[in-house]
C-alpha cells in the first residue's frame, strides 16, 4: 500500500515537472527578471542604469510575482525603491507572464504625471517591454496615458478616486500605490482595496498588490487591508556581534536596543543589537542583510518570497501576506541622513508625523496629536539668553524620601523659562532635609542679562507627604524670609489660579496656604508647549539647567482632555500609566508662584509684569 503511495507520487513529480518544461516562456522570479531586464530611467532616478534587486526587496518582489500569493501588502518607507518595485513587477506580468494588469494611482492628477514621468521612460529603456509595445506612437489609441496594449495582454492605469475606475476590466492583476492617499470609500461603493478585488477575482492567476506609506492609526488603508493577511513579516538580520538574528529597529528612547547615538550628533548613530546589546555601524548592514530572511509573529518564513516556512517547516506560500521595512535597511540612504531627519523633525509636531509615517514605516497614533509628546520637549533648542527674565519662582513638591524642587524665570511676555532642578533626599521627619532644601533656595542666584537674581517666591505643596512639618517648616521661615516659601494647596476645579485668601491649617499655629486651580496652570503649561515654534515659542529650556534625566517624560505623564458632565464641559488631566509627574506638578507649583507675584504683591507685581 505503502510503495504503492510512493510510486503514484513520483509518477505525478514526474508529470510536474514534464509539464514545467513544456511551459513557455521558463519560469524565471520576479526579482530574477528584474535583474536581468529592469532598468532605472535617468529622468525618474537619481541612478539610472540597470536595476540590482537588495537582499530586503527580493523575497517581496518574488512574492509580487509569485502565482501561489493572491494579495501581498508592502508597508513602503521612503527611500527604498518601493514604487520602482511596483513598475518592476508590472513588467514582469506584462513582458514574461502576459497578464492582464491595472496600476492605480490615488486620483487622474497622479496617474498623468507618473505615466509621464515613471512609466513612458521605463517602457522606453526596458527592451523586452518596449518590443512587446503594440504601438510605439504616443498618440495611438493603443498607447494612451490610460491605456497600452502589448502582445497578449493590456496595461491600464487609473485614478483610484472614482468607482467607474474599477468597471468593466477584465484582469488578472492590480497594484494600488500609495494606498493611503486613496479615498476610503470610493464613491459609496466600498474601499479601494475591495472594488479593485472584484477586477481579478476570476482570473487564474488573480493577484492584488497593495504598497504605501502608512498615515493615522484606524484610518490607514494599509493597515486595515493587511489586517486579513496571515502574517505582517519583518526583515531579520544577522547581529555581526553576536550572530543571532533580529529586525532592525529605530527603538527609541524608552527602548535600550534600536539607533542610539551620542550628544546629539547623528554622526555617531549605531544599532544597539536586541538580544547581545551590542551596537554595529552602518558600514555592516550590506553585509548583515545578504544573510537575512523575512518573519512573522504567526510562525511565516522565508528567505525568497518563493520557498516558504510555517514554524520552520516547509509549507504552501500564505494566500495573504504583508511585508513592512522601514528606512534603516535601506541601501539608498544612510543612518546618519535618517538620525539628522529626525533631529529636524523635532521641531514641530507634524514633522514628527511625518517622519512616523514616511521613514518609519509606521501608523500615527491620532492620541499623539492632542497631547504632548516628549519628543517634542527633547526637541526644544536650549536658549542661553536670560536677559528677558524679571522674576524667578521656585515650586517644591514633598514626597516620603524626599523634596523637589524646580526653579523657573519668567518675562513680561509670558514666556516661560526652566532654569534648574533639585532633588533632595532624607527622612522627611527629620528636619535636617528641610533646612538643606531651604538654604539651597534661598541661596539660589541666576545671572539674568545684567542683574543677578535671587528666588522671589517658592510655593510647596501642604498636602501631600507629612503636612505637619512642612507647615511648621513655612510658619518658622516666614518670620526670617517674608514671602519667600508659600504653603499652596492644589486643587482641580478652581477657576483661578491662586486664591484671595490664604487659609490655615489646624495642627500648625499660625500656619497660612493659598488653594491654586492646578488645572487652569497646566492648561497654560500645555499651551506653552504645544504652541511651541523657534520664534515665538513661550516655553524654553535654559542651556545652563540641569534636569533630572527623564524630566520630558515626567512633563508628559498627563493627558489634556475635555469631558462633557451635566452638559458642560471640562478640561481633565489623567494619568493613565500613574507615571511619576513630580516635573510638571513643580512646574505648575512655579508658576503658581508667579500668580502670587500678580495678586498678592502689590505695586510690585504690577511693576514686574505690566
Ligand atoms: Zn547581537
């Protein structure tokens, strides 16, 4: 029974591979072809000559190309010859499989100009597409910017913008570029991806490729098409540390492996290795890549985007399958260019976006938008001139084992200027932190232009640790330093921003505290940042401060948003990961101080900020 089972299968191998022979023309990959025959246009490349497939693009060409994979996805970064990939495997079905294909572009606009400046010159420089041109003349019907017939089989290009774009062809394959720019409901039809199924869906060999730049998180078509697909796979390289295999990654700063470099010169950037911790260069990654193969967290494998693995053992290509890289495995440009890319980026908000989605490769978070972002701060150019300033305040926050303490200047424009940070520990029962916390305030100087400064008013938090000495350590100060420590008391719904009056404190005799609406001074602080541009920017970073190492991170623990009770809406604060704050309370507290200045200083204040 047994031999009998072998026997027929060989027999049917043998008729296989009879059959394969007989095919014609001999099957070559998609990334084989393109080597041989593919070539880069002068007018569309900053390299024109003949096209060289990179060890990441291979396994995603082939699988372009692959008869076996009915949808491929690409998560496309910049700089990667991710359209020129989209061409390639055009031609490839045109030339060596004859199949019927349809390119669409986002809109008409897009279509005209890249068959103008994409198509029409990568025909003309790619002999065996060019032969199998039915017409050479430009102004035959046979060779519009809509449409081209070639020996056994149409090319048609199309705006994706309107349903009649996905109407009436008869085709076996179609490539949607820049997925994301498309609509995503074309013309109350359904989305691109869907109407343009529907053109290959009874073909043999139907095929749907899918390539972009992804834009907003839940919005990105990219995204959702690939969220059917059996794997989203990423490229591993060989560690040239350590020997193992891992993706490369931009990391970031809560992260201890991806690109890391040193004060703030990209020319230092590496790649810290996930699993020895070890960094490499840049010069390594031709290198790292020839060994590398794509993988995916449902157990997908390949090398070539021809043979394929499930958990490490061989198997039928996936039906469905998504490809995403970013611009650190490129070949087209440098880690160094990238690192400087982002340090530009750190400007503005939306260049951070920009940078997610173009160089990253990845979707953004529409949270990130309505809230600060550390990167933001971190990207904050230091200032060295003090000279605005006409006042510093100082807030001070109490905790279990310690004081903080954060000192800030302030202009008569509303500026807001961070000086300094202190942190004092100890056992907070014991008097000896208070007095170390309060001679170092009080002995605080900041040259400011001319003058020297001292702190004017330093406001502590009552209510948190160990009221009673901290409102024994005000009531004793306030004989000898008039105004200088201020008890405060935060609360969240005060329209104001410091209270008329100050009110006392049962334990301590004489004790004194101002209540100060915390949520009308983080609005501002938000405002501050957010509003953030070189000019004009109202919160700026002293180049002379020294700030706890996560201070951006701790100024972004909280989020800013508006919730609707009893019909009326409210600006809240959360905290949904209670990560440590102490750097935005004490700036709040800061800034509570210059309030004070404004209502409970008289002539003076009026003087100062007027
Ligand atoms: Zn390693």
């Amino acid at each position: 029974m047994h031999r009998l089972v072998l026997v027929m299968t060989n027999a049917v191998d043998v008729f296989n591979r009879a059959l394969q022979i007989l095919r014609v023309p001999p099957n070559i990959s998609c990334a084989d072809w393109a080597d041989e025959h593919f070539y880069l246009s002068s007018e569309s490349s900053n390299t024109s000559g003949k096209w060289k497939t990179t060890p990441v693009q291979k396994a995603i060409l082939n699988s372009f190309g692959n008869d076996s994979i009915e949808k491929v996805d690409f998560f496309k970064p910049t700089r990667f010859g991710g359209t020129k990939m989209d061409i390639a495997v055009m031609f490839y079905f045109i030339a060596h499989k004859r199949r019927n294909v349809c390119f669409y572009q986002p809109t008409d606009n897009d279509r005209d100009e890249f068959v103008k400046a994409e198509i029409q010159p990568a025909i003309r420089d790619c002999p065996v597409v060019f032969d199998k041109l039915l017409s050479k003349q430009d102004k035959s019907s046979d060779n519009t910017l809509s449409y081209k017939a070639f020996t056994g089989c149409n090319a048609f290009f199309k705006g994706g913008h309107t349903s009649k774009s996905y109407e009436r062809m008869t085709l076996d394959c179609v490539i949607l570029d820049e997925l994301d720019q498309f609509a995503s409901d074309v013309g109350g039809k359904g989305d691109p991806s869907t109407l343009s199924w529907g053109r290959v869906r009874n073909s043999l060999f139907k095929k749907q490729i899918t390539t972009s730049k992804p834009t907003l998180e839940g919005f990105s078509l990219i995204e959702k098409t690939s969220k059917s697909a059996l794997d989203l796979l990423l490229f591993y390289v060989q560690c040239p540390c350590c020997g193992g295999f891992a993706p490369i990654e931009w990391g970031g700063k809560d992260v201890a492996h991806g690109f890391k470099w040193q004060d703030r010169n990209a020319d230092t950037v590496i790649h810290i290795c996930k699993l020895c911790g070890q960094g490499w260069g840049n010069e390594k990654l031709g290198e790292a890549l020839q060994t590398g193969y794509w993988q995916g967290e449902n157990g997908y494998k390949t090398y070539d985007g021809l043979e394929w693995f499930k958990d490490d053992k061989p198997c039928e290509p996936p039906r469905h399958i998504a490809f995403k890289c970013w611009s650190g495995y490129s070949q087209l440009t440098t880690w160094v260019q990238l690192v400087q890319e982002w340090f530009d980026a750190l400007k503005d908000i939306k260049k951070i976006q920009a940078f997610t989605n173009n160089v990253l490769a990845e979707t953004w978070s529409l949270e990130n938008k309505g809230s600060l972002t550390d990167e933001l701060i971190e990207g904050i150019l230091p200032v060295d001139d003090l000279s605005e300033i006409v006042a510093i305040t100082a807030g001070a926050d109490v905790q279990d084992d310690r004081i903080e303490v954060q000192y800030v200047g302030h202009d008569k424009h509303n500026n807001i200027y961070i000086l300094g940070y202190e942190i004092f520990y100890g056992d907070m029962n014991d008097g000896d932190v208070y007095i170390k916390f309060g001679t170092s305030v009080l002995e605080k100087r900041y040259k400011t232009g001319d003058k020297v400064r001292k702190v004017a008013h330093c406001c502590i938090d009552t209510q948190g640790h160990n009221t009673q000495m901290v409102h024994e350590f005000l009531v004793q100060n306030r004989k000898k330093h008039k105004h200088l420590f201020i008890g405060i008391n935060g609360t969240a719904n005060s329209t104001y921003e410091i209270a008329d009056k100050a009110g006392s404190y049962k334990g301590v005799k004489n004790s004194q505290f101002y209540s100060i609406g915390v949520n009308v001074i983080k609005q501002k602080v938000f405002n501050a940042i957010k509003n953030y541009d070189q000019e004009t920017h109202a919160f700026r970073i002293w180049s002379g401060a020294t700030l706890p190492r996560d201070y951006a991170k701790q100024l972004t623990s909280e989020k800013m948003e508006v919730r609707r009770t009893n019909g009326i809406d409210k600006i809240v604060f959360t905290n949904k990961k209670q990560a440590r704050n102490e750097a935005l309370d004490t700036l709040v507290y800061a800034l509570a101080g210059k309030a004070y200045i404004k209502k409970h200083r008289g002539r003076l204040g009026k003087r100062m900020f007027d």
